[in-house]
C-alpha cells in the first residue's frame, strides 16, 4: 500500500477560538492525551462521573472475556435520562433542545422539558402494546420529530431499537427485521424528498410480509392533509396520534445494566450480508457524550446542525445521543440539500443562526458542482466551527469549504469513526489541532492508534488498527459472534482491533486514512459490500456473474461500476441494464445504483478462478495493469479495455 497524497498546508485555530475553547493549544490537548493513555480507566471514570448514574460502576473495564470488553461494570443507568431529565434538572428545561425544518417549509421547536415530555408519551403508548427492555424496535422513518422521540422512547424503557434509513427498500427491511427479530415497526405515512412525498407505510408493509415476528406496526402521521394512500391493517396497524389520546406524559426512566443492549444499527459487509453492529448503553453513553464535548467544542450559546439521517451512526451519536446530553440546541432539517434549489442549506444557517455546521464530503463536492452563486449574499457570519464526516475529504474540497463557508476562520474539524466504533476516533480538536487539508489528525483521549504491515510490523504506510478498547466499541455482531471476532478480531493474533482501512502518518505524526483495505465502498457516506451488490445482480435470471469496484466520483467521493457477464444466450441490451438498475433500487435503494454497467463475455479470473477486482479498478482508472499472464484468459483483459475506449 502505498499513498499518493503530499498535502502540507497547514492551518491554524485563530486565538479567538483558542481564547474560549475546552482545549486551548497542542501543548494543552497533548497533557491531557497522555493523562488518558498512561491510565485510559481513571480517565474515564472522570468523564463518567459527569453523567448521572443511579448506581455506580464496581469496575471501569473487565478485559477478562476479550475481544467481548465491559465498560462500567454493574453501572446503572440511563442514557434517555441523561440526555432529557439531567439538562431540566440543570436548570435548562426551557432552553431549545432543536429546531425542526420541514421539506415543505413547515417547522417545529421542542425545549428539553417539551422533548422530555414527548418521550415520556412515546415511552407510555410503547408500553401500551407491551413493549418490554430487550425487545427490538425497527424504526422506519422520514427526519421529522418523532424520529428523535421515539429512539429516545426505546432507551427509555430499555427496548433496543434498530433505526432503519428510510431510503432503504423493502427488502432491505426484511432482511433487518428477520436478523433483529424485531417485534414492532415504527414508521410514517409518508415523508418528503425533493419535493415528493414517499409513502413509507406502503414499502413497511412490502417489507414485513415474511416477517412473523412483527406484532404492531406503529403509524405517525407526517403527511398532513396531503393525499398519502396508508393503508391501514386492523389488529396489527395503529396510528401513534390515537393511541397516544389514552396515555400520560409521566415516564421514570429505567434504570439499565451499563452492558444492557441500547441499539442494533445494520452496516454492510463483504460477506454480502448486512451486520447487526451491537451498541451496549454505558460505555457508548460516555463515549458519545465526551467526544461531542471536545470535538464540537459545545457551549450554551451554539446552535449545532448535522446533516446526517438519524438512520446512520452519525446521526444517533451526533444529532441524538451525544449532542443532547451535552444539553446543547440544534437544527433538524428533513429534507433535500437542493430543494427547492441548491442555496437551502445557506438559508437555514442564515435563518436559524447555525454556529456548527456538520455535513459529509459528498455534500460539500455538490455544493461546488452547484456554484459559488448559491453562497452570495448569505449571512453565514453565525458559522464558528465546521465538521466533515462520513469518508476522508479531499484537499480541494476541504479547501472550498475552508474558503467559501468557513470565511477562512472557522476551524474544520475532518472525523474520522465508524459504525463500529461509536464515536470519534481521529479528530482534531478545533481549538488545539492545527489542520491539513484531508487529514483526520491525530487521536482522540484514551485511543492508541497503530499503523501496521500485514504481518503486524509497524509502518509509516499500511493497515490502521487501534491498540487498546475504548467505551464506545461495539459490543459484537447480533446473533453471530464467530462473525464478530473474523471480522475485527482475526488479524495480528487478535491483538488489537481491525477497522479496516489503510493509512499513513507524516511527520507531524498526523494520521491520514487511505481508504478500505478491503471490498466495501463508501458511496455518499455510505458502505455498500460489495458482495451484497454482486449478489443482487445475479439473482437475475439473465446474469451468471458480476463484480463491483469503487471508483472515485466527483460528488458521491466513490461511484460504483459493475462488470456483469450474462448467461449465454441471453440477450444484453439496454433493457438488461434497466432491469438491473431496478433491481439494486428494490433491494437496497436508488442511492446503492451503480454509475456504469459493463458487460463482459467473462470477467479477469487467476487459474484459481478468483476474480481480480484491482484490475477493473486499473482499467477504469487507466492505470497501468502490470502482469496479466497469470490470468486464466488475459484476453479478457483486451475486450474490457477496448469497452472503456469507446465510452
């Protein structure tokens, strides 16, 4: 593995910043990196210590049991506690927990006593149906209010929720709902896109028709007095508005085991099924809680906005969890960055007066695809920190952002973190880190980074993997711990977790991710196995065989091209490639749709018959191709070439 990237810009926090940051200056963040990994448990435990416990912890880490870590051991406690009835007790009942913006223009405020109240109802018509701790809630809706009370609601009463991206398809739900085993749907009539209205209760219903465990399926009525076709099935549907008629708004939250199941989210994986990543209630609390703290450097006067869908882990660590129990206030924003046109995103800022603004590289790409036009004669004055997120960001973006939207004074905080880990793992802190353009900087407190070679030397280029566990780690794989320990826990003895990724390090010591060391692709944010991909493809009746690679994009960071080769005989025309486009929409959604489809009389192959993805990777990129003679038949090689000269 080698890296391309000779970034050397440097930026520097302005001493305003510094002047009234949590962290101020290298030296500062440096004493307090060091206090963190000389003794990572004491560190901890002060951090916890800030959160509410109803009963303390009898140990901070039991490594006993590894790679299955417990953080907190025998704590009781209550995140949906800390992040509502902790701030009102604090004296900030009244304050503004979020602002909430519709596609449409309709909006909504809710204080943390407000939130607080909501939840205690949504908690209240949940147990209404008997829902108990431990069972498993799939939620399935659009970015409205009630996403945030009803995943509140679940960790409540300790149900543990599975939230479902609302882009997803119908078998994609399936598949979730059949893994999780969840006992109840929570979904919408309908939700905004772009100005259309998605009917989400038809695809839930598509969804759980081979789903048995499904005993209820909750409706929140989001369509208005639009014309939503919702059916409605008696004995198994209900509308959340009526049931709530016959409940109160008194709910004590309950008190859960630190190690208590909080959440099940689903990532792809290049096994081609979607992993059930398994996130335990104390550890992820304080991890969750710390890293919004220093990285977003939080004060009472912000007004915080990321970008993400609540159906991703950006969205329950950095638009639920750890923001709220920070008792900070933030903007919610349901729909299209460029609806009705590419300058929404400018005038919410403008409007509501966004002081932290965290979006994804793919976003900040269309934005300088749509102009510079759009941020003219926008008030972005309010913008004191922004926030990259979701895949490494490219110097020329980052530079635009810096420039266009940050006025050159905001600093860039570029994260780097994953499903699995639950928060923040490389990061600048905005107010002691100077920044390079694409770089994720050094390590957050308590987490050692490693960069190793394949046989555990370390190196300047190669492998990343984390030395020692953390709070927020996933706890395992649901339902399939032999996954679990493959997966994160094989490589180097098993001596340190594998995320994954390749990287470097400079000699600053800052840390630069080069992207998956294996076959998952990160299109607009989100991971995509490619296996899962290959495999939908071949389901259809005309397709023997398909692989996927990752290429770059301009916008969406990696675009997705497929090599597809047909079964002989069967005709390959356009309307195969139709068929196939609507196929990936079916089964995951628009957004895992590839930008090109190649047919082939056969794919590269070793004698082995393994197919060698990093050599359609070269031929689209127009790479060198180096050695082909091993292949099986290199005149494959020729034919594929010859159909990107024509394209």
């Amino acid at each position: 593995m080698k890296s391309l990237s000779q970034e050397h810009r440097k930026f520097h926090p302005q001493s305003e910043f510094v002047a009234n940051a949590k962290i101020q200056g290298m030296e500062a963040y440096k004493e307090e990196y060091e206090k963190s990994i000389e003794d990572p448990q004491a560190y901890w435990e002060t951090v916890a210590d800030e959160l509410h416990w109803f009963s303390k912890w009898d140990q901070v880490l039991d490594s006993s049991k590894a790679p299955y870590y417990n953080w907190f051991v025998n704590g009781k406690t209550n995140i949906s506690y800390n992040c509502l009835d902790r701030n009102v007790n604090a004296g900030k009942g009244d304050k503004v927990a979020f602002h909430w913006e519709g596609e449409p223009g309709d909006s909504k405020s809710l204080t943390y006593s407000e939130l607080l109240e909501s939840v205690c109802l949504f908690a209240n018509v949940l147990k209404s149906f008997g829902v108990q701790k431990g069972d498993r809630i799939a939620l399935y809706l659009p970015m409205i209010p009630e996403l945030v009370v009803a995943v509140l609601a679940c960790a409540r009463i300790g149900a543990v929720h599975t939230v479902i991206f609302a882009g997803f398809s119908s078998d994609s739900i399936q598949d979730r709902i059949i893994d999780s085993k969840a006992r109840m749907v929570i979904t919408a009539d309908g939700g905004y896109r772009r100005g259309k209205i998605l009917e989400l209760k038809k695809i839930v219903d598509e969804g759980i028709e081979n789903c048995p465990t499904i005993s209820e399926v909750l409706v929140v009525k989001r369509g208005g007095d639009t014309s939503i076709d919702c059916p409605m099935q008696s004995d198994r549907d209900f509308w959340y508005e009526e049931r709530a008629e016959s409940c109160d708004a008194d709910c004590p939250a309950v008190p859960l085991d630190s190690e208590d199941l909080l959440f099940l989210l689903y990532t792809s994986g290049t096994t081609g099924k979607p992993k059930g990543i398994m996130h335990s209630t104390g550890g992820y609390q304080v991890f969750s809680y710390a890293t919004s703290k220093y990285v977003f450097d939080l004060n009472d006067n912000d007004m915080y906005w990321c970008t993400a869908d609540v159906g991703w882990i950006t969205g329950h660590t950095y638009i639920i969890y750890g923001i709220l129990q920070n008792g900070a206030s933030q903007l919610i924003y349901e729909g299209a960055p460029n609806f009705p046109d590419p300058g929404r995103f400018w005038n919410l800022i403008e409007q509501y007066k966004v002081s932290i603004f965290y979006t994804a590289p793919t976003a900040i790409r269309a934005f300088m695809k749509w102009g510079d036009n759009w941020l003219e004669g926008k008030d972005l004055s309010s913008l004191r920190l922004l926030g990259s997120v979701g895949e490494p960001i490219n110097p020329e973006a980052w530079m635009w952002y810096h420039e266009k939207v940050g006025s050159e004074k905001c600093p860039i905080v570029d994260t780097w973190w994953q499903t699995e880990t639950g928060g923040h793992l490389l990061t600048p802190l905005p107010g002691a880190i100077p920044t390079k353009p694409g770089s994720a900087t050094v390590p957050f407190f308590g987490i050692e980074p490693l960069i190793l070679t394949e046989e555990g030397a370390e190196t300047d280029v190669g492998i990343l993997a984390i030395k020692n566990p953390w709070p927020g780690m996933l706890r395992g794989i649901y339902g399939d711990p032999e996954l679990y320990e493959a997966t994160y826990w094989s490589k180097w003895g098993g001596r340190y977790y594998f995320p994954g990724d390749g990287a470097r390090i400079d000699e600053d010591g800052y840390y630069w991710i080069l992207g998956r060391v294996d076959d998952v692709v990160n299109v607009s944010g989100h991971r995509i196995g490619t296996a899962e991909l290959e495999s939908i493809f071949v389901e259809h009746s005309s397709i023997a065989e398909a692989a996927v690679i990752g290429i770059k994009h301009e916008i969406k960071g990696q675009g997705l091209l497929a090599f597809i080769t047909a079964i002989e005989g069967k005709k390959v025309d356009e309307a195969l490639k139709v068929e196939l486009v609507q196929l990936v929409d079916k089964k995951i959604g628009k957004f895992a749709r590839p930008e090109r489809i190649v047919f082939a009389s056969d794919l590269p192959k070793t004698r082995s018959g393994k197919i060698m993805r990093r050599l359609l990777r070269s031929i689209a990129e127009g790479q060198e191709l180096g050695n082909i003679t091993t292949l099986s038949d290199p005149s494959i090689v020729d034919e594929i070439q010859n159909q990107f000269k024509n394209i």
